[in-house]
C-alpha cells in the first residue's frame, strides 16, 4: 500500500466507519421497528415494509450477516489505522497504542452509540430503506452466516435452549394486547381507547358476570289465563319474552312481540297458536366468555340467551345489548341515579338497591367493588360476613364504610355505601 497516498487511507477509514454506523443503525432500527406498524404497511402493499417484514422472517440470517459485515469493516478498520500510523510515526509503540484507542473511541461513538440512538429514534425511517442494501448483502454472506449459524444451533441444542426466528409464528396474549392498548392512548381518543380495552376484557368475563338474575326475569306463564297474558303481552316493554309453564324456571320458549300483533286482533287470544310461534329456548353455560357469547350470538343470529348452571339449572338470561354495553357502555340516555336502583344522598351517600350488579355499579358510579366472586351487592355483602345481617349492620368492603338499610327474605334489599376510606384515614 505504499503506493496509495494518506489522504485516500484516511478516505477509505471514513468510509468504513461510514458502512459500520450503517450496520449498527441498521441492526437497531430493525429491532425496534414497531411489528404492528409493519404489518399495517404491509397490508398496504408498501414495497419496503414488505422487504423488511420478509427480512425479520428470518431474524438469524439477518443478525448473522448485519454482525459479519460489521466485524469485517471494524478489523480492517483496525488495520488501516495501523497501516497510517506507521506512515506517519513509523514503527513507535506508543503512537500504535495511542491510535487504537482513539479508533476505539470513534468506532464506539460515531459508529455505534450515535447510529444505533438515531435508529432507535426512528426505526422505520432507517429500517425500511436499510432493507433495500441488507438484502442483497445477506445473499452475498449467505455461505459464511449459514456456516456459523448452524454452529450456533449446534450449540444451542446441545445447551437445550429452543429458539424461534420466525416473528410472525410468536403469539400475542391477551395481556400484551391490553398494554398495547394503552400504550396507544397519545393515539386515539380516551372513549375509543376504552371501548377497544373493554373488547379485549370479553375474553376475561363471563355470562355469569353481565346476566340478568332469574328473579328479575320479566316473563310469560303459558298457563294464565288467556285475557291476563294478553294485557301481559300489551304491556310489555321487551321484544323478547321468556314463557314457561307452570314454574319460572320451566322455560318452553320464547316469545317474540313483532309474531304477536296478528293474534291479537283476535278476541281471544288463541294460546295454541300461541305455543306455535315460540322460539326454542337457547340455553348457555354460566362461564361461556363473553367474546366466545358474542360469536354465538352472531352464529345463530340470535339475541337471547338462558344461563344455566352446571346441573341446568336457571339463572338468568343475557341479551346481545348486555354484551355490547360491556363494549360501548350503557345505550340508555336514562341518568343512572333515575333508574331507580340509584339514590344519591346529600352526605354523598348512594342508596343501592341489593340486586345491583357489581359491574354496573363500578362502571356507572365509578366504585372499585371487587369482581372476583359475587355478582350482586348482595352477594358480597353475604360473602362478607358469612351471614344474613340484620338491619343497622355496617361493614367495610374494598374501603367503603357499609350500611344495611333494609333485608327481606334473607337477603339485603337496600344497602348505603359511603365514599371509600383512604389508607392516611385509616
């Protein structure tokens, strides 16, 4: 290399620090690429994000070609700069020294540390154009990355560690697509951000947790007579009517009111045609997930469903709309302290009745009752204290003080739930 002039050896080290910074950057950037957002643009028909998606199919290859041309760049780099100080100081030990720590130091500034900050900064910006120079470099190395990536499994194998390359072939739990979701609030609104979560929560609650107790159930007994079920039916303000025989829990049917209109300009209500135009009864296992439900639903277009227990026994029922509120919240415009299970007091008290669900009073007054178990205000407070209370009881759940106003039939009619209690007030 006598013959080449010093100012072209410092060329040629500029440039392969130059070609290094853009292996580390290189290597970054793909790495912190968002995976999603490839694949948006993907499904785009973007060319580049189509070359990089194909890139990261195959993570091995392309760490094992992106570090084998680093390495190349940084020794020859070395020996260059080797090369130069015996040019300019000759064989002098110290000026040797000396110039392999500054190329350390620039090698570990300028082509390490700063490509790889800009990369991460902007993955997509880097790594997508990157992909146009990585792939056919990754051809070219092809023979020498194979040889050492087959050494490398070979090693791993005998280590017992299972690897897998492919990135698309990696799962993602339901929990990770939560964190997703909120990683994304800077991106979307709050009330879009909370339906998409409240979406992903269906896979985590069941029927049992949304359905209307049977005790509430609004139905038709087959057997009344004929005059009393016809005002029943007028009066109604469902669609859709559960009708049993004899006991509640004895469903034959279901009973919708837009069938009904023909039978009632009749005198008398014809309660043979009646059984007639009854949909059989859809019965659901109590801890079917509510997005398994919702499937369901929409697989036998239906919008009804009976909950039953693990010996059949009734429950209560569940509606399309129940499942869709747990989504998009309440349909009604009704205030929730005007739906008469609502009272607010003038101490910032609730009156609640003890039918109240848990979730809706959590969703509707903002409470933080805890879910796991109970469903009811009832339940919890009987969960709690193992026992029927007595009128005047008061009790503490999750930090909220507890008064049990009224109880009827064993079971706690109206209850008033003061604000929670801080820990500092404890």
């Amino acid at each position: 290399m006598d013959d080449i002039s010093l100012v072209t050896l410092f060329g040629i080290l500029l440039l392969l620090l130059v070609c290094s910074a853009f292996f580390s950057g290189s290597e970054t950037s793909m790495m912190a690429l968002n995976r999603h957002r490839l694949s948006h643009l993907v499904r785009k028909g973007n060319k580049s994000a189509k070359l990089t998606a194909r890139l990261l199919g195959k993570v091995d290859k392309l760490l094992g070609s992106i570090l084998l041309g680093n390495t190349l760049l940084n020794v020859v780099a070395a020996a260059l700069t080797n090369i130069i100080i015996l040019r300019l100081f000759g064989q002098n030990d110290w000026a040797i020294l000396l110039g392999t720590l500054a190329l350390t130091f620039i090698l570990l500034v300028f082509s390490e540390i700063m490509p790889k900050i800009i990369a991460a900064s902007f993955p997509e910006r880097i790594a997508l154009p990157a992909s146009y120079l990585l792939t056919p470099l990754i051809t070219l190395f092809h023979p020498v990355v194979s040889v050492a990536t087959t050494i490398v499994k070979g090693f791993l194998w005998l280590l017992r560690i299972k690897i897998e390359t492919d990135q698309s072939k990696q799962k993602m739990t339901f929990e990770e697509l939560r964190g997703l979701v909120l990683d994304a609030e800077h991106f979307m609104p709050r009330k879009h951000q909370k339906m998409l979560l409240n979406l992903v929560d269906l896979e985590r609650i069941t029927v049992n947790d949304v359905m209307i107790p049977r005790n509430q159930i609004e139905s038709l007994d087959i057997n009344t007579e004929a005059s009393e079920l016809r005002q029943q039916i007028i009066t109604c303000h469902h669609t859709l009517l559960p009708v049993y025989a004899d006991t509640p829990s004895n469903i034959i049917g279901i009973l919708h009111i837009k069938r009904v209109p023909a039978l009632l300009q009749e005198t008398t209500l014809d309660l043979t045609r009646l059984r007639e135009i009854l949909n059989e009864p859809y019965f659901i296992p109590s801890d079917t997930p509510l997005l398994k439900q919702l499937q369901q639903f929409q697989e036998r277009h239906s919008r009804l469903g009976l909950v039953v227990d693990e010996y059949g026994e009734l429950l209560g029922l569940v509606t399309l709309e129940n499942i869709l509120e747990e989504i998009v919240g309440e349909f009604t415009t009704q205030s929730p302290l005007q739906a008469g299970k609502f009272l607010r007091q003038a101490d910032g008290s609730l009156l609640l009745e003890g039918s109240s669900s848990l979730r809706e009073l959590n969703r509707k007054l903002g409470l933080h009752l805890p879910l796991e178990g109970a469903k009811t205000l009832n339940g919890l407070i009987l969960e709690h204290l193992e026992d029927i209370p007595e009128t005047g009881t008061s009790l503490k759940i999750a930090g909220y003080p507890i008064e049990i106003i009224q109880t009827q039939d064993r079971i706690v009619k109206v209850a008033r739930i003061f604000p929670a209690i801080s820990k500092s007030r404890q």
